[in-house]
C-alpha cells in the first residue's frame, strides 16, 4: 500500500545546507533571488521507496528531487499502472500542478530527499523575476518535448523492450567490474512496465537466455547493457 502524504514515514523539517545548495545551484542560471525568495517558505522531506508524493489531479504541489528517485505513473485504459518517467537529481517534480491538475503521479522508487516548494510563491516568483518565468517555461517545455518517446514506448514497444528500457533506468553501479544491477522485483518491475507478473517472467527469462541480463532474487544484474539499449530502443 502507497503511504499518503500524511503517513507516519514523512519527515519534513527545516532546510538543511545540502538542500538549500542543491536548490540555489539549480537555479543559479537565474541569480540568486528566486532561491531565496522559494527557500523562505520551502520543506524537507524524505520519501520512502513506495510512498506517495503526488495524487492523480492533485493541484499545487510542487517539489524539487535533491536525491534518490522517483517516478512519474499514470494509468493505462486497461486498468493497469506504468511509470512514464523516472526522476533523478536535481530535477523538479509535480510542476504542472501549479497551473492545472495532471492526471499522474508521483512515486519513490528509491529512497529521496526532497525540497516542498510552496505553489502560490512559485507563481508570485515567476512574476516578480522573467528570468525564473522563463526558466518554468523551458522546464514545462521540456516535459512536452518527452511525449512522442511515450506515445512510443505504450504504443509500439513490446514488453520486453519496455523491460529493457527500465531496467536501464533502474540499474546501479554494483561492482568494480563495472556491471550495473536494478534492485527491483517482478512484481515492482510489472507495475513500472505497465504488465503482470507471468509475462514481466518471461520477458527476463528470454533476455538471460540472450545473455544480456542476470536474474537474481529482488534484482537483475545488466550482463551486457550495450545490446540491452538496442533492444529497448
């Protein structure tokens, strides 16, 4: 079960020095006032894997990724859920809400620390400074930029290169030998996908089979990520 934004794992708390420079480095193609302006009512938060941070057609609720990961899920018309983007440091989530509700979410998938911006001073902000203006402009234009690979992904790709793609997404450095591994389940990848269980198995077990990946338990290590991009496109 997905934590609400009010469950017992949040902890929000002042600014801490990382935060407030992940956010003033963000932003410093546009002097340091906007910084400034947002940090005054901003809040820290930690996000547990699985947790909430963004209802479907939730307004006003806007933050910044400093670290770990999170995803961007809608619902499919068949009913099942699939993460459309994964967001890694320092990048903004929630931004379209401040205009309008956005019928997608916003997960955790690894363990993040983010910074709450407050929705009504992002907007007095966008007004007071152009440059900031401009900035929301181009981060909005490019969320609209990533359609088409979307449309593509769920319209054309199949599972196992969907598989491929996010397994890409989620891996981590494992070891020296420079391998990289996604720390994730059938069950967790299947809901990424947007599929079950018993087709997300077999798409794994074709590419061990192609040597591409291996399949541990919880995990799936990237044997040869070169050919693993080609498939995924």
């Amino acid at each position: 079960m997905l934590a609400e934004h009010n469950g017992a794992n949040q902890d929000r708390g002042g600014i801490g020095p990382t935060a407030r420079a992940a956010l003033t480095g963000f932003l410093s193609a546009v002097g340091p006032a906007p910084a400034a302006w947002l940090l005054q009512s901003a809040r820290q938060r930690v996000g547990s894997p699985g947790e909430l941070l963004l209802r479907e057609d939730e307004t006003d609720h806007v933050g910044l990724l400093i670290d770990g990961m999170l995803g961007t899920v809608v619902s499919l018309p068949d009913g099942q859920m699939a993460t459309i983007q994964y967001l890694t440091p320092v990048a903004f989530f929630g931004l379209p809400t401040i205009f309008f509700p956005v019928s997608l979410s916003v997960h955790v998938v690894r363990k993040a620390t983010v910074i709450e911006l407050d929705a009504n001073e992002m907007r007095r902000c966008a007004r007071e400074f152009r440059e900031f203006g401009w900035f929301l402009t181009r981060q909005l234009a490019g969320a609209v930029c990533r359609v088409p690979s979307i449309v593509e992904e769920f319209g054309f790709k199949t599972v196992t290169q969907r598989v491929a793609s996010h397994l890409i997404s989620l891996a981590q450095p494992q070891s020296p030998t420079g391998d990289r591994t996604a720390y994730v389940t059938q069950v967790a990848l299947a809901e990424h996908v947007g599929s079950v269980r018993e087709v997300i198995s077999r798409s794994l077990r074709s590419l061990s089979d192609d040597g591409m990946v291996f399949v541990g338990h919880g995990s799936v290590r990237i044997i040869d990520e070169a050919r693993l991009r080609v498939l995924a496109g």
